[in-house]
C-alpha cells in the first residue's frame, strides 16, 4: 500500500475577510492578494511537503487549479520541480496539470520528462480537465474540453515513447516534427494517474485506458460504487482490475488531544471557499457549473450525490459534527483516528491513500503536529491494515497488466545480465 499527503495550500490571509466567508467562485479580485503573504504561504507549503518525507509519507500529492485562493498551487508544475531536486525518497505525484488549457502538450512532455529524470524517476504525472474556473479563466471551450484532453494525453505518451522524428496531424494538435530529446528516466514513461470527482466518464475512461483513478474526498458509499463501476468496465475490456488500479484522498488530521484534534478538524471549514471541500462551499457560481458541453447529466446526477445531503454544492454547509459522523473529516488522537481509517480501508480497498491535512484555516503548527504523528503511529498502523487486506498499490502490482512490480524488475535485470 502507498500512503500519501495532500494539502489544497489555501490562501491564509484575516486582513483580507476571506477566512470563513461565503465568496463566489471567480468574484473575488486579486486586489486583495498580497504578495508578502504570497511568498510566506509558498515556503510553508513546501517545508511542509519536505518534513512529510522526514516522518515517512510515501508519497507527496500536489493540485491545481487557477484563479481562486482556495488553492494557491496555480502551476503545479513549478511547486514539483523545487521538490524534484530536494526530496529524496517520496514519489512527486501531480494531480494534476490541466491538459485541455495546454497548447503545446510537446512543451509539457519534455518538461516532464526533464523532471523525472532530475528526481530519479519518482515522478507520478497527472491529467485533468478542469473544472468551469479554469475554462472560463483561460478562455477554453468547454464543449470540446474532453477532446482536447484525450488527444494531448495521446500525444504526450506517443512522444515519450515513440522514437522521432514523427508527425502529429490531429484534431485540436498538429506539429510537423515530434523528436524530444528529453525522455522520462521511467520506461516507458512515468505512470500516469487521473483524479476525479465520480464522473462516469471519467471513470470508465480510466478502466480503458489502464489508469489508476483517484476518487476525491468524496462520500463512502458514491466512492465504493465508483470504483465497482472501474472494475466493471475494466472487466468489459477483457481485464482483471484490483487494488492497484483505485485511490482514496480523505480528510485525515492527527492531533496530541482529543480537544486539540477537533478543534484543528473544525478548521477544515473556516478557511476561504472551496467547492471542493464540503462544508466549505460558500455560493456557487452557477454559470461554472453549467458551462455546455463540459459536464453530462449523468455526472452531474452523480456527483449530486458525492458531497452530502446538500450535494457536492449545496449552500447550506454541513456541520463538523454531521461530518465527523460519516467520516467526511476525521480528526483526533491516533488512537480514535486508526480504527477511523481502518474502516475506510476495508469499506472501500484501496491501493493507495491519501490524507488531506492542513487546509482551511489550519496553522503551520496544526500540520506539524499532525505530520509528526501520522509519521509515528497512523502510517504504520495504514500499512500494517493494507498489508493484512491484501491492499497492493500500482507500485506493487502493474496497473494494466496486474503483474507484481517487483517480480517484474528482476525478471528484466536478469535478462538485461544475459544480454
């Protein structure tokens, strides 16, 4: 099993009346960003990242999303290329750049490939379509976000794996020569892990195209159905699927206290307004969510579902308590917290986890804390769990052709010898 951390790297400012408030997606203005804050918040973020390999984590998880200070991480690329020369253990996993907002996919594949290279291959590379923000931010189409997505996915593992020069004469891309001199260390190429939020379409496109899917902080029982949904198209493919093809982020919080960790989980919902982060929405912005063309009714029906009673973006914010019930947060001592985990463990199974710590309104401190007895006690007991359900990441068995990773290495070490 793989145990990751993730934090949203919200913006954390009073003097701005942001922390706590019911903003509207896109209307708030940058006039109330300041950059002295801006450059403390960064370099709190990655000391954070840095001190998460210290205590153990297996891998660090990092987002993107653009014009809203819910989530400082607008270039989730330049965040990992600091953390690719300085880590030295923890897999980069980048979750992920927004390929439809992309170009130029070939400029994207060789800085990639740059990165896993520079980090020894520890680079997990991620795609998604973005949500209405960054379409409307960035002026693209949403009616034909999904085609550019796939086509630049496409490209970029031509362009890694396929010797040049080539041409490319696609729908939305076209170059009339394809030779990058970069290539991922990885062979034949980084893996490649897609996020989501219980969209059927991204889900059986995961399950067809061999990805593992990341399911984000959404509610057990829409999660647990998402994923039979992957094994289910998977097994129309003409595959088994397991463990090793499903992720889980959920919000986890380790505290020294019981006190201290409730009053650090409540924190999770006074910070700025994240549609992502229920409890947390403030006031939707419907025009974002009804752009045409980017989102199918049946998503739509489903992610309904995801967030809570309300629905993923209900205006009417779920208490901590309500939350703290069905394990959307959970937050206190290690003791009360593993018996926590362990049930998200055997109710959804899992090859990798993520815990989403740190956010809101959450001090450097809180993390800190947090981080140090996750490092203790929380993360080998979750290894000890996934070990005793059998739970194997893409690490330890190959996402598309179910072969043990390990077992696979040597086999082409020894082959490699005979050469």
């Amino acid at each position: 099993m793989l145990v990751g951390h993730f934090t949203e790297r919200p913006w954390q400012d009073p003097k701005t009346g942001l922390m706590g408030s019911n903003q509207v997606d896109l209307k708030t203005s940058n006039s109330l960003y300041d950059p002295e804050v801006g450059a403390q918040l960064y370099n709190r973020y990655l000391d954070e990242k840095v001190y998460g390999e210290e205590v153990g984590f297996d891998a660090l998880m990092m987002n993107e999303h653009h014009s809203t200070p819910f989530c400082m991480g607008g270039v989730v690329n330049t965040e990992a290329f600091i953390l690719t020369r300085i880590l030295k253990k923890a897999k980069i996993i980048l979750l992920g750049n927004v390929l439809p907002l992309w170009e130029d996919p070939l400029w994207l594949a060789e800085a990639l490939a740059m990165a896993d290279m520079i980090s020894g291959g520890r680079m997990v590379t991620g795609w998604v379509r973005g949500g209405g923000r960054e379409s409307v931010s960035h002026n693209a189409p949403p009616t034909i976000n999904r085609e550019r997505f796939e086509e630049a996915h496409q490209f970029i593992v031509k362009a890694w794996t396929t010797p040049g020069p080539w041409r490319w004469e696609g729908k939305h891309f076209q170059y009339r020569y394809v030779n990058p001199w970069a290539r991922p260390l990885q062979q034949p190429h980084p893996q490649i892990w897609i996020p989501s939020t219980v969209s059927v379409e991204t889900v059986k496109w995961c399950a067809r195209n061999h990805l593992p899917v990341v399911l984000l902080a959404t509610k057990l029982e829409p999660t647990k159905q998402s994923f039979q949904l992957y094994h289910d198209t998977a097994a129309e493919e003409g595959y088994t699927s397991g463990t090793q093809n499903i992720a889980y982020l959920f919000k986890v919080h380790a505290d020294e206290t019981e006190e201290l960790g409730e009053q650090a989980g409540r924190r999770y919902l006074s910070g700025v307004s994240n549609p992502f982060l229920e409890g947390n929405e403030g006031t939707v912005n419907q025009a974002l969510i009804q752009l045409p063309g980017h989102t199918s009714r049946t998503s739509q029906k489903l992610a309904a579902t995801a967030f809570g009673p309300a629905g993923r973006f209900g205006t009417n914010r779920r208490s901590y308590e309500d939350q703290a019930k069905d394990l959307t947060i959970i937050s206190g001592t290690p003791k009360t917290v593993i018996p926590k985990v362990r049930h998200v463990l055997e109710f959804l199974r899992p090859g990798s986890i993520f815990f989403w710590d740190g956010d809101g309104s959450m001090t450097h401190d809180d993390q800190m804390r947090s981080m140090r007895l996750m490092g203790q006690e929380i993360i080998p007991a979750a290894r000890e769990i996934g070990k005793e359900l059998g739970l194997k990441s893409s690490f330890d068995v190959n996402d598309g052709t179910g072969y043990d990773q390990a077992a696979w290495k040597a086999s082409q070490a020894r082959q490699a010898a005979k050469a």
